[in-house]
C-alpha cells in the first residue's frame, strides 16, 4: 500500500515537473479559428445542444471556455 502511493505520488511529481512551464505559455492557432474559437455551438456555450454533435469529448471542455 504505501509503496503504491510512492509510485502514484513519483508520477504526479513528474507529470507537474515536466508541464509546469506550460503554464505561461499562450494558446497555439494550429486549428481553425472557424472550427474552434469561432464555432457557433463553441460560442453558445454550455447547453443541452452542445453534448451532442460529432466530438462530444471535444466540445464540453471548449464551451466552458
């Protein structure tokens, strides 16, 4: 037990070390703005609408920004 929280506490220790200077960095255009930022159901926001659609894993992280 106490040598699985080590392990589990070593990865996260990791994890935040090896991501922690992405904190500053800002966001990267590599999509399309019209696909992305400009989407009408991205901008909508949160709603019964915006669960569905093709990417549902994609689209409820981007409508709550």
């Amino acid at each position: 037990m106490r040598r699985n929280l080590l392990i589990c506490l070593l990865l996260a220790g990791i994890t935040l070390a090896i991501y922690w200077p992405a904190r500053h960095y800002g966001i990267i255009y590599y999509d399309d703005p019209l696909f992305t930022t400009e989407n009408a159901m991205v901008k909508s926001g949160l709603n019964w609408h915006s669960f569905g659609g093709r990417f549902p894993a994609w689209w409820l992280p981007t409508g709550i920004r």
